[in-house]
C-alpha cells in the first residue's frame, strides 16, 4: 500500500512542481495577452535535466515519506482530488497540441 501512495505523493509533488516552476519561469513576466509555443513548455519540462533531477528526486522523497509516515485516510484523499487539477491540465494542453498539429497538417 505505500508503494500506491508514494505514486500518488510523487504525482501530486511532480505536477505542481511543474505547474509552479512553469509559472514562474514563463507566465509570471509576460505582458498580457500574450501567446507561448508549445516548445517552450519542452524546453523548461521534459528536455531539461532539472526538470528531470525533480521528477528523480520528488519520487524519492515521496517513496520515503510513504514508507516510514502512514499519514491520515484524509490526507491521502486531500492528494487524490487536488491530483485531478494537474492531470486534467496535461490532459488539455495534449489534446490542444494534437488538434493543432492537426491543422497545422490541413
């Protein structure tokens, strides 16, 4: 059982790490009404080895809490509801991907 909840610790850890990091490094100095290319969310994700030293160590992390902390029922119910924001946005922003690939073949 705390191998599922080092999952869903490690998720909850990565997906608001990334919404953060990406908050502040792009949409916090952007003027208004401004467009990102969907390339700049590859470069500051998944082709950035900080990125990726984050995603080892928050797994880790979360893996070690899980294993030696139980925490309470609520806790892990708190985490499985608020991973629906993170998850929902990723599942978004690959589907507006998709469809602009896809016109962008038309």
């Amino acid at each position: 059982m705390w191998i599922l909840k080092g999952f869903l610790l490690a998720l909850w850890l990565v997906g608001f790490g990334t919404l953060l990091t990406l908050y502040l490094a792009i949409y916090r100095t952007l003027p208004p009404n401004t467009a990102v290319s969907t390339s700049v969310f590859g470069l500051y994700t998944v082709y950035s080895g900080a990125w990726w030293l984050g995603v080892i160590a928050c797994v880790a992390v979360s893996f070690a809490v899980s294993n030696v902390w139980t925490g309470p029922r609520s806790l892990w119910l708190f985490l499985a509801v608020t991973d629906v924001i993170p998850v929902g946005l990723l599942a978004l922003f690959l589907t507006l991907v998709a469809k602009l690939h896809a016109a962008a073949k038309l």
